[in-house]
C-alpha cells in the first residue's frame, strides 16, 4: 500500500514539508488509504519528475429529523426529509521532488459540517451541491500551488494556498468522517497567498499571508507548527492561529469570522488498530474591529467560540474500520446588543434568526459514528450523527418553527476513488 503522510492541518501535500499521517476512511495505522497513480514526466525542464495523480467521486444520502423549512428551491430534496446530493467529483496532482514543486486539486466539492442541515446562512449543510443553499464552485480549482525549494530546510510557497488550520480537511474521503467538525467549518479557508516553510529535523513551521475566507483583501497571517513524535510522522503535535491584520468591510454575514483572530491545538496518536485525533480552539471577534468614526454598529464585547473535538478510529481489518467523533462549540452571546447574531454566531455566519440558523450564546454538542468498509477503489460509508442544542434563542433551533433542541441525521455515503492502493 501507497501511502502518503497528509496532515489535513497543512496538507501542504508533502510538497511544503513532508508531514504527519492524517487517515481518510479508516484509521489503526493504515496511513492515508487514498490510491494514486505515480507517473513519470519528462520533457519539462524542472517540472520533470514523478508526477502523483489521485481523486474519484462519490455520492450520498440522508435522511434527518426537525427538517426545516427550505429557503432554495432545488435542494435536493424527496419527500419530507430524503436528501440527496453528489459529494465529491475531485482530481488531484502534484509533483512533491526537485527545487519546483507543485500541487493542483479541482473538480466540484461540497464539504457538510455537522448539526447544519438547513439552508440559512452557512452553505456547509447538506443541501444538493449546485442549489442556493450549497452553490457550485466559482471554476474547477479548489486550491493549486507552486513550492520553490532550495534548501532541505526551507522552501516558498505561492498560489491558492491550503488553510493551516485543524486536522481536517474539505474533501470528505481524505477524513475519516463525513461530516467535518465544526472547527473546521470556522477556521480559515484556502486563499491565495504566500507562505514561507522551515523544516528541521522532526519540526516544520508553515508562516501564510493571505487573502483568507475569500475576502478580497491581503489581511490575515497564519501560522502552524508541526513536531513529528516518530520518523514516519504518523504521531504529531500541531500548534496553528492566525490574526487578522486589517478588519474587512461593514458589518453584516460572516463579519465574526472574515475578522476573528484564533488559536488551536490537535495531535494525532497511533496506536495498534487504534487512531486518537483530538483538537481544540478558541476564536474571537476583538472589540476594535469597528471603529466609532465609521458609524456602523460596534460589538458591544469581545465575542468568541471555543470548540473541542476528538476522532477515534479503530481499523478492524483491511476493509473494515469506524470512527467515533464527539465534538462540542460554545459561541459566547451577548442578548441585550441588538447585532448580536451579526458578531456572535459563528456557526452560521452572522445568519439571520430562523428555524436552523442557531444563535450567539447557544452550545451545540453533537457525536457521529462512522463505519467504513472500502475494497481497494470502492468504499461505503453510513453515518449516524446526534446534535443536542442549549441555551439558543427560540426560533432560531431546529424543526420548522426553530423550537427544537435535537437533530438525529442518517447518511450513506458511496464512492470510487482513483489511482491504485
């Protein structure tokens, strides 16, 4: 078996740095049980080389309790609760040898975070990729970039550059569950940029300037270090933040996160059959980000989430694994400032207060199963995942008038990946 050292962190794809094993579909030590083809180039002047090509596509289902009303029309929908929607259609390529290095990935994705199911605000619910609620992307890349590297222990990096947040990432079959936490859902996307990379013996530090979460504008700085507990990496600490250097436009959907300076831990740890990734984070919106001179409304104080999750797998036999995720999310609210869900709700992106939108000051504490059974190309995924909510204003929780504090959501997942294990 191929295996290739990815953490979903700084999945910088090797071509970064040579990082620690994340596990996608599976876990127990396998590594990343992504097939790909190795094929050699020539005839490209320093883009000559091995040349790793991989991706598939893949399918699902659900079906969910307290549905709420459907803001698009197309959203996948059958019946009362039935949805469907295509997941994945994705290609990888990258070249990680020589001093020019590249990685491109595109196609069409969607990446359903867990306990959103409805189509207000957040687009990472599990509405059909290509409706209002999970649009199409705006062209085939997802992110591409070229690493000069002159050095073993440093290298530059420019392009649509990964997020060097968490240990997970977008492409559901790179993670070992379907659903992304919730952290992922709020830590940086990927963003055009540059970053700088210094590698040391069991250490990496990746330092990002970017235009993340899309904004437009030259503002955040990221930065994550790595530090490997064993040669092949697959035991490893990660440290990551970023900061937000200057604030990004007028208050209104997705001001918390565009403007949020955060923090955050995780690690990953091999045992036997056994995989633990836990990870943690605390992300805040500082007071300053709108000035009195500007008019616009001010947060009344300093809001914030703090978020923990843990993966914990268990690789029964080559075909056979399942995953556990347990994962809570606090977002601090303030009820007497009127702007609260502009500043405070994080989970759904300064969405307005309807049924499924969440609000400032709740918790959403939720767990998902996921066995896997994968046959080389082919794998199945059913989920199962519980999401509790506490403390959200009503209307603004589950079912159709908002009122409801738990959603219980089933899933099947069906896919083909390419390349060869």
């Amino acid at each position: 078996m191929r295996k290739l050292l990815l953490c979903s962190a700084a999945v910088l794809g090797g071509q970064l740095a040579l990082m620690p094993a994340a596990f996608a579909l599976g876990g127990g030590g396998e590594g990343a049980n992504i097939p790909v083809d190795a094929v050699q180039v020539n005839g490209l002047g320093p883009l000559s080389g091995e040349w790793d090509f991989s991706g598939g596509i893949d399918a699902y289902a659900s079906m969910l309790t307290n549905k709420t009303p459907t803001v698009f029309n197309n959203e996948g929908t059958i019946g009362s609760n039935l949805k469907y929607s295509l997941g994945l259609a994705a290609v990888q390529i990258s070249k990680s040898s020589g001093w020019l290095q590249f990685t491109y990935w595109g196609g069409a994705w969607q990446t359903p975070a867990i306990g959103i199911t409805s189509d207000y605000g957040a687009f990472n619910s599990l509405a059909r990729l290509g409706s209002g609620g999970n649009p199409l992307p705006g062209g085939p890349t997802f992110k591409w970039w070229f690493t000069v590297q002159p050095s073993q222990y440093w290298s530059v990096s420019a392009g649509e550059l990964p997020s060097t947040e968490g240990t997970e990432i977008g492409f559901d079959w790179m993670n070992p569950t379907f659903f992304v936490s919730n952290l992922n859902n709020m830590q940086t996307t990927p963003a055009y940029g540059a970053q700088l990379n210094l590698m040391y013996g069991p250490a990496t530090f990746n330092l990002q300037y970017s235009d993340s979460y899309k904004t437009d504008r030259f503002n955040v700085l990221s930065d994550l270090f790595t530090y490997n507990l064993n040669a092949d990496g697959s035991d490893n600490v990660i440290v990551f933040s970023h900061t937000n250097l200057g604030h990004t436009g007028n208050p209104g959907p997705g001001f918390a996160e565009f403007n949020s300076s955060l923090v955050g831990v995780g690690a990953q740890w091999v045992a036997g059959p056994w995989t633990y990734i836990p990870e943690a984070q605390y992300q805040w919106l500082p007071k300053s980000s709108v000035t009195a001179a500007s008019g616009n409304p001010r947060p009344q104080t300093t809001y914030y989430e703090a978020s923990a999750m843990m993966d914990v797998s268990y690789q029964f036999n080559p075909k056979w694994s399942v995953t556990v995720q347990p994962s809570v999310t606090y977002q601090k609210g303030d009820k007497s400032d009127p702007n609260a869900q502009i500043f405070g709700n994080w989970l759904q992106f300064g969405a307005a207060a309807n049924p499924g939108a969440f609000s400032p000051g709740m918790t959403l504490t939720a767990i998902q199963v996921d066995p896997t059974w994968q046959n080389k190309n082919v794998f199945v995924r059913p989920v199962l995942a519980l999401t509790h909510l506490s403390g959200f204003q009503p209307g603004t929780g589950y079912g159709s008038n908002g009122n409801s504090a738990n959603q219980f959501v089933g899933v099947l997942e069906v896919g083909v990946l390419l390349g060869k294990l």
